[in-house]
C-alpha cells in the first residue's frame, strides 16, 4: 500500500484540486454572470441598480412607495425564487471554496486508501439545498413585505423603519455568541472536517448540509439586508459578497464582525432618528 507522501498521489490530488477549482470557478462565473443580467427580470442589474440609491436615503423611500406592485403569480414567484437562488450561488460560493476544495482532497485520499470515493460535487450540493431553502424563504418573505408596503416592486425598501430595523438587527446579531460560534465552523475547514467527516455519499451530502447550516446561521442576517439596501442593488450584493468572503478566510477575519456590528446598529439608529 503507498502512503499517503507518494509522488503519484501527490500529482493526482493536485490535479484533483485543480478540477474542481475550476468547477467552483465555472459555477460562480455563471452564477454572476446570470445576476448581471437581472436573473431573467427584463432589465439588466445596473439598470435595476441605477434606479435606486446605493444607500437608503428619505427620497429613495418616498420614491420606492410610489412603484406600483408587481402581481405575484406562480410563474412570477418562480422567477423570483431562481434569481435569490443564482444570487447565493454567486454569493456565498467562493467562501465556501476552501472547504470544499478540502473535502475533495481527504474524500481522494481515502480512495487511495482503499475506502470509497465520495463525489465532491455531493458535498456542495448539500451545501447549496441549504441556501436554496433559504432563497424559497427569502422570495416568500419578499412577496409579503410588497404586499404589505414595505418593499416596492423595484425590490428596494420602501419604509425607513423596515431598512433601520434590518441594520440595527443584524448589526446587534454580528456581536451575538450565536454568530461567533457559527462563523468559527466557517473558518476552520479542518477542524469541521475532523469533526464532522460522515462516510457515503449520504454523509457526503449531510456534511456539506450541516457546513451550509453554520454558514447560514452564519451570514442569514447579512443576505437579510438585501432588503434594506435593495435586492437587485448591486452595491450591496457585491459589498455583502466580499464581506462574506474576507470575514470567513483573512487572519483574525471574526473579529470584522463587531466593528462592523457597531457600525451598522449605529446606521440604523440614525436613519430612524431621522424621521422624527
């Protein structure tokens, strides 16, 4: 039986890592290139984000209560569901890379090791039910925030008190243990693998559920201030994506979460004082 330092698996796992680099790389390229193209709304993101303001301002609520509703049916919901899902995809994919990219190198040497191989690609795909759960949420609870008012048929916020609860929310949840325990299984892709490590492809696809579930428990506050910014609007979708991305993967990266947690409480109280 070779070990695990022979050449030959050595350039096998490099090669498999490459592989499925390039497949993240696909995915994520498709995934932004279908959400720059507005995810089949009829105009492009930057034509949805040069109609709103790149931070919520008085005059853009007044603005966004003035569009008239879209009606929501089936076909439409379905759209709307496809667009949040393609947005995940494209978010929260590359903060994902590390671990994934980590799962495909211990699932091949465990072949190697005559153990069975586990596709890596069913470790994502667990990864992503969870954000594909959240995305069903997530156009559900836009259907109900326009049908009530507080979100405009523009995706962008159309109440001060629904964008200034959101920032103040997630702002005091960047501080909460709650957070920082769900953001360290994010950081340590060994440690959760050492952890969690399930056989079969059926452990494959549960792993990669329960690495999607912390990064969930995670960030589902931040993808929640779509709804303050604008959902289309891509200065927050790009901004979100790179907070996600630099708080998972720099050195010391959790400790981003209280300066920013105090910074986007403290937004959210000044917009609501602004109203008085």
């Amino acid at each position: 039986m070779r070990k695990n330092t022979d050449p030959l698996l050595e350039r096998v796992v490099r090669r498999d890592r490459v592989v499925v680099f390039a497949a993240l790389a696909m995915v994520v390229v498709a995934a932004w290139a279908f959400t720059l193209m507005g995810a089949g709304m009829g105009m492009t993101a930057f034509e949805m984000t040069a109609m709103s303001s790149p931070v919520p301002t008085s005059s853009s609520f007044a603005s966004a209560a003035m569009v008239s509703h879209q009606p929501w049916s089936a076909g439409y919901s379905g759209l709307m569901i496809v667009m949040w899902v393609t947005m995940m995809v494209a978010m929260m994919t590359p903060s994902a890379a590390p671990m994934i990219l980590l799962f495909a190198r211990v699932s091949r040497q465990s072949r190697d090791q005559a153990a069975p191989y586990v596709p890596t690609g069913i470790f994502a795909a667990g990864y992503l039910a969870v954000w594909s759960c959240f995305s069903v949420l997530a156009a559900g609870l836009q259907w109900g925030l326009e049908k009530v008012g507080l979100v405009s048929a523009g995706m962008t916020p159309a109440s001060v008190w629904l964008a200034s609860g959101l920032l103040i929310a997630a702002g005091l949840y960047q501080m909460t243990p709650v957070k920082q325990a769900c953001l360290r299984h994010c950081r340590g892709p060994l440690s959760f693998v050492l952890e969690h490590w399930r056989p079969g492809r059926g452990g494959a696809f549960r792993m990669g559920w329960t690495h999607g579930a912390y990064c969930l428990g995670c960030c589902w506050f931040l993808m929640g201030l779509l709804f303050a910014g604008g959902v289309m609007n891509l200065y927050w979708i790009a901004g979100l994506a790179l907070f996600v991305l630099l708080e998972k993967s720099i050195p010391h990266g959790h400790w981003l979460a209280y300066p920013t947690g105090a910074a986007l409480t403290a937004w959210g109280l000044v917009l609501a004082a602004g109203v008085w």
